[in-house]
C-alpha cells in the first residue's frame, strides 16, 4: 500500500524539504574548483545543525557520509572525501536528506564546477527537464509508471540512457516508502496515483550506457563506460490541483 499523507503530515514534509533545499542552494555558493568533497559535506553538516535537523542518509545502510557527493561519471552515492577535490570542467550531484520532526526531506542538484563543457550543460538540462517532465504527470488519477515512460521517452529522445538500477521512492516516516518509482516503465500501468502521496522523483542520466557498477567501496555507482553522468531529485505532495514540489523554497 502507498501511503496517504495528511495535511498536517505534508506540512511537516514540506518544512522538512524546505530545509533541503535552502542548505542545497548554499551549497552551490561554495563549489568552485579546489574544494574537496569533504569539505562539501562538512558545511552541509554544519548548515544542518544549524537548521536543526539530521542527515538521512548517515547510517542509512551503514552509508558512511551524511550527503552524497557525486562527480562525473559518478550516478549516485559518491562519498564525500578530502581526496575527491573538484576541478574546473567537472560536474558534481549533491544528494541531501534531511530528518525533522520525525519526517524526511531529500533531494539533489548536478551542479557545474567552473566551466564545463557544452555536451556537460545539454545533459544537466535534459535531465532536470525530464525530472520536471515526470513531476507533471503525478496527478492523482494517472498511474505511477506514467510518471516513469514521461521520463524516459524524454530523455531516449535526446539520445541520452536512463539509469534502470535506481529508482526514486515514496518518502514520509521513512526515507524510503513505497511505492519504487523506475524512472523507465509502460504507461497507463502501475498503482493510480492519489491526493497525499509524497513522491521523492529522481532521475539519473547518462551520456552513454544505462549500465552501472558499484565500485570497491560498497556504494559509489558508476557508468559502466565511464561516460558522464547526471541527477537530479525533488520530492513532490500530489494535491487536488496537481503536483506541488516540496524540496524548492
Ligand atoms: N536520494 C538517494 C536515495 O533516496 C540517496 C540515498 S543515500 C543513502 O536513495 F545513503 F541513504 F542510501
Ligand atoms: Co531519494
């Protein structure tokens, strides 16, 4: 069963999304060429504490670090290290979950480091449109997986692969509920969507191949042709008049 969220349940998750994505926009100010990964995710601790909430990852399945830092090549689940330090021309996704109230926020963001290449900003832009595309059909009514085809009928059509070995979630007391959101699937199948579900969307893109490995530390995933690779993720309430993204100030 997908769960159904009260109006009081979506305040709180809409507070807690808030907070991601304020220390998120902070932390675009501070990506520059030189800085570590590490150093990303101290601040981010640091702008947590001061936001008075906990990261959702760390410790999540024994995850590590309290964000995800993500270069290039990199899907999903980069940890952050003083030894990952970014250089002009690289492109970086910063994934964020927050705990507040007994409720989570999560979102990311592939930001650009300095000047990249324009082959980089086309696949930045096409995957937070297709994030964008699919948030458009989670409208109570449709079905889950038209959520999914929206997503990557988008991107197959710019000639881009959409990663199949991860998927978005529903989110509440958890940072992951059901449902399994593919970003790939049929449309008109799946569960219909209703008013109070809360959806955390994220596509993840690459230039070449769908195809990932988990690398020797457990967790970092990576393109299997090393070709770039981009996500983003907001989490969304799906209301009476449409969807409304949670994780944007
Ligand atoms: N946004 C990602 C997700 O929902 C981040 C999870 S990182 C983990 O799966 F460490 F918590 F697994
Ligand atoms: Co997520």
């Amino acid at each position: 069963m997908i769960p159904i969220k009260s109006q009081e349940e979506i305040e709180i998750l809409s507070e807690a999304n808030k907070i991601v994505a304020r220390i998120l926009k902070s932390i675009k100010l501070i990506i520059k060429p030189g800085i570590s990964t590490k150093e990303l995710e101290l601040i981010a601790e640091d702008l947590m504490k001061k936001e008075g909430v906990t990261s959702a990852f760390k410790g999540y399945q024994k995850y590590p670090a309290s964000i995800c830092t993500s270069i290039n090549d990199e899907v999903v689940h980069g940890i952050p290290s003083d030894k990952r330090v970014l250089k002009n021309g690289d492109i970086v996704s910063i994934d964020l979950g927050v705990k507040f109230k007994n409720y989570y926020g999560d979102a990311a963001i592939t930001y650009a480091v300095g000047n990249i290449s324009d082959s980089a900003k086309e696949l930045i832009e096409v995957t937070e449109k297709s994030l964008y595309t699919g948030i458009e059909k989670a409208k109570a009514g449709n079905c889950l997986f038209d959520i999914s085809w929206a997503i990557q009928s988008f991107v197959e059509s710019k000639g881009y692969g959409v990663i199949r070995d991860f998927v978005g979630h529903g989110i509440g007391r958890q940072l992951h509920e059901e449902p399994q959101i593919p970003n790939y699937g049929k449309p008109h199948t799946g569960p219909i969507l209703k008013e109070g579900m809360v959806l955390s969307i994220e596509p993840m893109v690459s230039q070449g191949t769908w195809e990932v490995e988990v690398l020797d530390d457990g967790w970092t995933a990576v393109t299997l042709d090393n070709s770039l690779s981009c996500h983003f993720e907001h989490t969304i309430a799906i209301m009476k008049n449409g969807p409304v993204i949670l994780s944007k100030e």
